[in-house]
C-alpha cells in the first residue's frame, strides 16, 4: 500500500445545546491533473468550494450546514467528476491506482455503503436492478443513502411499495430532506389510470398567471409532461406543433407541465418551439407537484383526456395521437 506523506486536519465544535458549528475536510490524491487544476465541490448544483491541485494532491477544508449530505467533485469542464457522501469527519480521496470517478474515498460509512452497493449492481442485468434497490432500502432504513434513494424512486416504484419502505425508516431519516420529498410524494399522488376523471390543479403559466386543467373543460386536452432539458421531449415537440394546428379549431387543446427548474430555459425552449398553448409549472424539476399528482416517473409523458374530462390514453406521441383525434372527432 502505498504510503501517504501528507496530513490533514478536522476541527470539530459541540455546544451544549447540540447545535454544531459543523466542518469537514477532504484530502485528495489523483493522478495526471496538470498543477494549477481548478476542482469544485458543489451541492445542490452550486459550487460552495474550489481547490488548485498541486503536484497531484489537493485539499478541502469547508463549513457544511449539515451532514452526511451528498456532493460533487469535479473539474471546470467535468471531463473528471465524482459525486459521495460526506460525513463530518477527516476524509481522503485517493486516485493513485484508479480514475477519478471510481477514487477511494474513506473517513464516510454513508459513502462506503453506497459505493460498495453500486458496485455490486453494476454488472447486473437492468431488470435485477429495481429488486436489489428495493432491497437495500429494506435492509437500511437507517442509513441516509436509503432515504435518498426512495426519495429519488418513489414515482417508479409506486405509492404502495414506497409507503412501506417510508414506514421503516428512522426517526432521522423522516425528518431528514428526502424523508419530507416522500411524505410529499406520498401525500399528493394519485396516479389516475383510464377510465379515472382527470384531476384539476392549479399552477403558475409562463406569464405568471395562474392557470387551471379545468379551464379547458368540454374540449379534448392533451396534458404533456415535458422540460426543456430533455432532449426526446425537443425532439418530439415539432410533432405536437403540427397535431395543435390541425386539431387546434375542432376542439383540442394542450396543457403542458413543465419540470424545468430555470425558468429562462423554460421560456427560450417555449420560443424556440413554437409552442403556442398553454404553459405551466412551479419550477421544481423533479419534484413537480402535478407530476407527483399524476404519477409520472419519466418524460416526455402525456394523457389525453375527453370532453367529459376523463382519461383516455397516456403517452400517445405523432401519428398515434394523431389517428386516436381523427377517430374522436369523426364520431
């Protein structure tokens, strides 16, 4: 094994109200990074620290309002990046017999759990996948990294499967930020299947006004689930445009969500596409509300719903859709 020569240092401060002024330090060892190398840590998608490499070695010493919370570490252009859970505790990053993303990174058991978990799916065929994740979930209730991981599953694994998991876990992990995404999912989803009336909801327009699914009550609405950053859903909007201005004056419409976080790339996606119907969305990507009302665990995702508002198909796209307006109309 080879010998570390450098040091680190981690100071840690506990009142006696248990409120913690809370820090960690991250020292790095990698392989083929050129001195001067810029590396960031972010969470949340910010950068909340920078460290220069020099001579292959680098260091972290930041405030964190919390932990274990999971962050990335990465180059300016992310030709080198590594996403892992920090706990407040010394931690090293070690490169020296490997590539950037697959570092050893000791001083974190939240980390260690995950790594070593995802290691062992890794080779495994996509459909043994699910059952493993679910297993893990179960076996650590726990551990953050299971809270994070229903967070993150719980439109694909569904309301039931997800309630019972949630039921499990530890105090901390229900109060935690995942465990309140859960309970929210949990709380709002309704997943309507066909057959089911379509459920009303209001959200914010792309000029800020309030809009509502029942405004357009008595027509046939197609309720699209798209963003601007997924790259099937630009592909398949000059589709709609040509559907919308067919079917537009004999009594259809579109009510598209969006799960866009910027609302700036939301609006020059809108332009871009010439999409001209109605537009909403409270700008929370993911954790959309009326994506977690309806169920949908991936995009683009639509239903088409008949002038006595109930639902009648999901997930028609071109000609599908186009042949499902003719035989609607014609009748």
């Amino acid at each position: 094994m080879k010998k570390i020569t450098f040091g680190f240092a981690l100071l840690l401060i506990f009142s006696c109200n248990e409120k913690q002024d809370l820090k960690f330090s991250l020292s790095g060892i990698t392989n083929g990074l050129e001195n001067g190398t810029i590396l960031y840590l972010d969470y949340n998608n910010k950068p909340i620290d920078s460290s220069i490499v020099n001579d292959n070695t680098f260091k972290f010493k930041t405030k964190l309002v919390h932990t274990p919370i999971k962050l990335w570490l990465h180059n300016k252009n992310f030709s080198n990046y590594r996403a892992f859970w920090v706990e407040n505790k010394p931690m090293l990053f070690d490169a020296t017999k490997t590539d950037f993303r697959n570092a050893k990174i000791t001083g974190s058991e939240s980390e260690n759990l995950s790594f070593n978990f995802y290691q062992e799916i890794d080779t495994l065929p996509e459909n043994e996948i699910k059952e493993k994740e679910i297993e893990f979930v179960k076996n650590n209730p726990n551990s953050i990294v299971s809270a994070s991981m229903l967070s993150l599953y719980s439109t694909t694994w569904g309301k039931e499967k997800t309630k019972e998991l949630y039921e499990k876990f530890s105090k901390e992990n229900k109060n935690s930020k995942f465990g309140k995404e859960i309970v929210r999912y949990i709380e709002l989803n309704k997943s309507p299947k066909f057959g089911d009336q379509f459920i009303d909801f209001e959200s914010e327009n792309q000029n800020g006004e309030l809009s509502k699914l029942s405004k357009f009550n008595g027509k046939i609405v197609l309720l699209e689930f798209w963003a601007s950053w997924c790259g099937p859903c630009r592909q398949e909007n000059p589709n709609q445009v040509n559907t919308y201005k067919k079917f537009n004056s004999k009594g259809f419409e579109i009510f598209a969500v969006s799960l866009d976080i910027d609302k700036e790339s939301w609006l020059k996606a809108i332009k871009k596409d010439n999409l001209n119907w109605e537009q909403v969305s409270d700008l929370k990507g993911e954790k959309n509300e009326v994506s977690l009302i309806y169920g949908v665990n991936e995009i683009p995702d639509n239903f088409l719903i008949d002038k006595n508002g109930y639902i009648i198909e999901r997930n028609l796209r071109g000609q599908e859709l186009n042949s499902k307006l003719e035989e609607i109309l014609n009748k």
